[in-house]
C-alpha cells in the first residue's frame, strides 16, 4: 500500500521516490532540511517530510538570486516549501530528484543539537527532537501498523472494544510493582493490567478487548522492561486455555503478516531480517513448564523445579525455536492469584505465556481464569490480599460463574520483536523507566 500524499496540492517525497509522477512532471513539497550540502555551486537540500526524504536541487541560475539567498542560510531542520519537477538521478538517494524552481523557507532553525555521534542518554534528554529521524519515524509506523491490525483481527471476529479505568483501587499482578497515587486522600494505583476489569465486562459483552496503558513500578532498568507500556489485552467467557492459545497466535500470526505487507520498507531500512518474519506461520510450538526446565538443565543451565525463568533463561530457550512458541503448565507458586488450578496436577495453574524467537522472550502471558468461588477466595487469602478488595471481583463467582480465558500483549515488545530493536525504548515515543520522566 502507498502512502498518501501529504495535503492538497502538495506531494510527499515517498510518492516522488516510489516514481509516482513520471519524468520532468511540476511538483510542490514542504517538509524540513534533513541534510544540507553545497556542491559546484548547487545547493543539495535533502527534504524530509512523513513520507521520505527526496532530495532537491536548488540552482541559482534557475531560482534567481534572493531564494539561493535564503536556502544558502537556512539550517538543518528548518521548514520549508519547494515546487519544482521531479527527475530520474540515479546519484539522488532513492533514484529521483526535484529540480527546485521556486521556493521559501517558512521557519528557519538554529542550529539543530543532534548531529550524528550522541550517546543514549543525550537522545533520550533531545527525545522531542530525536522523533524526527528516519529511524523512529520507521519505527512509530511499524508501531501504528501492529496496533491497527490488532484492532483489525478482533473487529473480524465481532469482539468487542472497552475501556478500562486507569485508576483503580486494587492490584492485578502484585504489589511490587505498584505505582501508588493520591486520589482525593484515598491511596489509588495506576493499573498494571486491565484484565480484572475485562473479566466484568464478559458478563455484558462475552468477548472484549481493550488497549490501555499500564504501569509497573520496575526498580531495574532491562532491555525489555518500561514502567508504561501500552497493554493490549483480551478477555472471551467460554473460552478455556487452549481455545485462547489459539486466538493468540492466530493475532500474532495476522499481525505479523499485516506489517510485512504494509511496512516492508520500514522493515528494510531498519535492517530487519524479514525472513525470520516470514517463518511467523502457525501452529506454534509448545512446550509444558515442567518440559522447559528439563531442556534447560540438559543445556546446563542450573534451574530448580518451581523457579521462575530469568531473563537468561527465558534467552536460553528462545535459542531452540525460529518462530514464537509456547510455555504452558506453571507452578502455581510463580503465577498470578486467578489464574485456574490444573484439574489433572493441583501443584499446576493453567497459564501460558508466548515467547518470540531471536532471543526476545515474552510477548505475551494469559490463563484460564479460576471460575469457583471457594478456590478463588482461598487463593486471594494465600497470597495474603484482602478479600474486600476483591468483592466486585469475587461477585463474578457468585452471580452465574463461567469458564474464561484472555491474556495480555506487550505492545512495545511485540513491535521489539517485529522491528528487531536492541532495546524496549525506541518502540515507544516517550519511553518512562527509573529515572525517565521528561519530555
Ligand atoms: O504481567 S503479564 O504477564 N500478565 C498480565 O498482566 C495479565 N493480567 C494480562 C491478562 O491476562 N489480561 O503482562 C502481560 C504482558 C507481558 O507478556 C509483556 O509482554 C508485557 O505485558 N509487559 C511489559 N511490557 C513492557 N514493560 C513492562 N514492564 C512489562 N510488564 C509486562
């Protein structure tokens, strides 16, 4: 698919390159000076806007003195708007150029702080400025790709969209990882997870999904870790595990394909190997708990029956598959207070979490849901939570219980995966971690 144009009499740099308007055809573009040279008395101005980046020639034979003028001056960054006809020039990036006729700098700008050799933690200060680079302009269209197929698989299928609250008054996935708030005096949280929140609306809805911040207070910074991220999460009565194994990775599965179709160029140029994508095929590979810890302690890696898998081992594994696959069966010692006791072995919790290849790890954690009212209660009491903060949540049980199953998606570490960044931070604009709050 091409992109649009970017607004009425204006063409985008991407629709120049992508040969749209044959040879010598007049052309009108704004956007700002991505880079600037002179050469041979030419100025070579490279314009970007949302679309690419095209470069235009600026030559004072043809433009006159007071537009050469006013390019020769301007800096990187500055706004400008150029009109001109577009040219084969296989010197150009990207094969074409404009042969600017006519021209004026709308905004000029001082000099731009980032010039190419920062660290991290400059980039991170200049993130309002960083967000221009081809870079993350690539990634936030990859970003706005998964989210549009998301949406787009559940839509099919007659789900149903809700909206959770943020603020809330009890904790999901455990106390310490609480953003705590003050709300009117009373002590709120930021939610960690709207799935309390999805089991309600089942009784209403049957299927729903909702996409939603959440926040999780994590005290070290990781490469897959943010104390925000956006959380795409699904809820479906009658569903039990397995049904929901499947709603998974038919989702990762579509949306995979989806940016691949659509963003096949981001991918390229964020140097991602697409066929490690294209493998992205179901049916997943899975493997029990109790199975993971035996291939790992055949690798060597020393790890105990009930442990939770670090990051290490998590990476230990990921090594055994080319495409995502499946963890399911966990001790109920390391999983969350609903989910459902394993008929066949009580030590056991019918969760699931999906692991993406590559090294990455964990995209994904859900489970069928307790639906008895005494083991729930016993649960919440185990784990040493107040039970009165759960009565709304309890009331489920007792009002015509029914099997259910959903699970949680890592917006930001799915699009990690797809895009294959080095760290969780670049796929998200406003990345928040330990000591990252502005801008
Ligand atoms: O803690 S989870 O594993 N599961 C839940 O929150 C369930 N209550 C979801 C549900 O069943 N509705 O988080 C789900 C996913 C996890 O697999 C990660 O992909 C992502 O949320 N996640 C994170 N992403 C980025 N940063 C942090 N800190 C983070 N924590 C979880």
């Amino acid at each position: 698919m091409s992109e649009r144009g970017v607004g009425e009499g204006y063409v985008g740099a991407g629709e120049v390159l992508e040969g749209r308007l044959p040879e010598g055809n007049p052309a009108r573009l704004r956007g700002w000076i991505h880079r600037k040279f002179v050469v041979g008395g030419k100025i070579f101005v490279r314009l970007r806007d949302s679309t690419g980046v095209l470069q235009c020639v600026i030559d004072r034979s043809r433009v006159g003195d007071e537009v050469y003028g006013a390019f020769e001056e301007a800096k990187r960054e500055s706004s400008i708007v150029v009109e001109g006809t577009v040219h084969r020039e296989p010197r150009a990036p990207g094969g074409w150029e404009l042969r600017v006729t006519r021209g004026h700098v709308v905004w000029p700008s001082e000099d731009f702080p980032i010039r190419g050799k920062e660290g991290v933690e400059f980039l991170l200060d200049n993130r309002h400025l960083w967000l221009r680079s081809t870079r993350m302009r690539d990634i936030l269209k990859i970003k706005h790709t998964v989210l549009g197929a998301l949406r787009e698989y559940y839509l099919e299928r007659g789900w149903w969209e809700v909206t959770p609250p943020i603020l809330t008054g009890s904790a999901v996935e455990g106390g310490a990882t609480l953003f705590k708030v003050d709300y009117f005096g009373e002590p709120a949280y930021l939610s960690q997870s709207a799935q309390l929140y999805l089991e309600v609306l089942i009784y209403s809805l049957e299927r729903v999904w909702a996409i939603t911040p959440s926040f999780r207070a994590e005290k070290s910074r990781t490469r897959r870790h943010l104390s925000e991220y956006t959380h795409f999460e699904v809820e479906a009565a009658w569903m039990n595990m397995e049904d929901m194994m499947r709603v998974v990775e038919e989702t990762v599965e579509h949306v995979v394909s989806r940016v691949l179709e659509d963003r096949r160029r981001e991918l390229e140029n964020l140097g991602r190997d697409t066929s490690a994508l294209e493998r992205v095929k179901r049916p997943f590979p899975r493997l029990t708990y109790t199975e993971a810890v035996e291939r790992l302690r055949s690798k060597g890696v020393a790890m105990e029956w009930g442990e939770d898998f670090g990051a290490d081992e998590e990476a230990a594994l990921t090594r055994d598959f080319d495409r995502p696959f499946f963890v399911t069966l966990f001790p109920k010692q390391i999983k969350a207070f609903y989910m459902k006791e394993y008929e066949q072995d009580p030590r056991l919790v019918k969760g699931f979490d999906l692991l993406a290849p590559e090294g990455y790890g964990e995209i994904v954690g859900g489970s069928e849901r307790e639906d008895s009212y005494e083991k729930l209660l016993a649960r919440i009491r185990e784990e040493g939570l107040d039970p009165k903060d759960y009565y709304w949540y309890l009331d489920l049980r007792r009002y015509g219980s029914v099997p259910h199953s959903g699970y949680g998606l890592g917006v930001e570490r799915l699009v990690m995966w797809i895009a294959g960044l080095d760290h969780i931070r670049d796929a998200t604009p406003f990345p928040r971690f330990r000591e990252r709050l502005r801008p």
